[in-house]
C-alpha cells in the first residue's frame, strides 16, 4: 500500500503555483500557527522564508509543468495539533493580509483539511 501525501492540492491551487512561478521562480510554502494570516499557508520564493528546527517539511509537492517541487513546511507546534489531519491547499478569492506570494492576486491560499485513520497516515 502506497503512503498517501499528507499535503495535496487543488486543480486550482497547481494553477495558481504554475503563474507564480512564471514570475518568482521555484517557491515554498510555510504553515505557521497564527501569524499575519493566522493559519493560512504562506506562499514565497524557495528560500526566501528561512526554516529551522522548529519547522517540519511535511511533503515535496509535485506540480504539473514545474520542474522543481514545492516544500510545504509546518511549524512543529502547529503539525502536533493537526498531524491527524490531510491537509488540502486550495485557492479562494478575496485577498489575505500576509505576505503571501498570491496577495496581487486577488486570490489567497486556503487549507482545508480531513481528518485520517491511522491506516492513512
């Protein structure tokens, strides 16, 4: 049995990421647990947003069209309330109040998520 990701995304979200990274080049997340935008997923260039040991990379997503992959990092605190979850980044309309790549946009970044068994974690 193949271990399902503990992050994915939407159609939306692939497309989203695919523009970004026309204009910024290979980006990253980070899912903190309440600043700027409270608990939404940031999105910023690789690298731009520095990670250390109170961070965990949960998944590499894989974006149709991208060459690189795209780190999705939590905060450890943040991952021990919600690492019973499947976390799903999608994309909304309306405008965050973070710094999140997508801001211009018009758009923001949305975590949804669904809890799991242990058969799927």
């Amino acid at each position: 049995m193949t271990k399902r990701p503990r992050v994915e995304l939407t159609g939306s979200a692939a497309s989203l990421l695919r523009r970004l990274s026309l204009t910024h080049g290979p980006l990253m997340f980070h899912q903190s647990g309440g600043c700027c935008d409270g608990s939404a997923p940031m999105c910023f260039p690789r690298g731009e947003f520095r990670t250390g040991a109170s961070d965990i990379l949960l998944e590499d997503l894989r974006v149709e069209g991208l060459a690189e992959t795209v780190p999705f990092w939590m905060s450890r605190s943040q991952y021990e309330l919600w690492s019973h979850t499947r976390l799903i980044v999608d994309v909304v309309e309306g405008r965050g109040s973070g710094f999140s790549l997508e801001a211009p946009e018009g758009v923001r970044f949305l975590i949804r998520s669904r809890l799991v068994n242990t058969d799927e974690a």
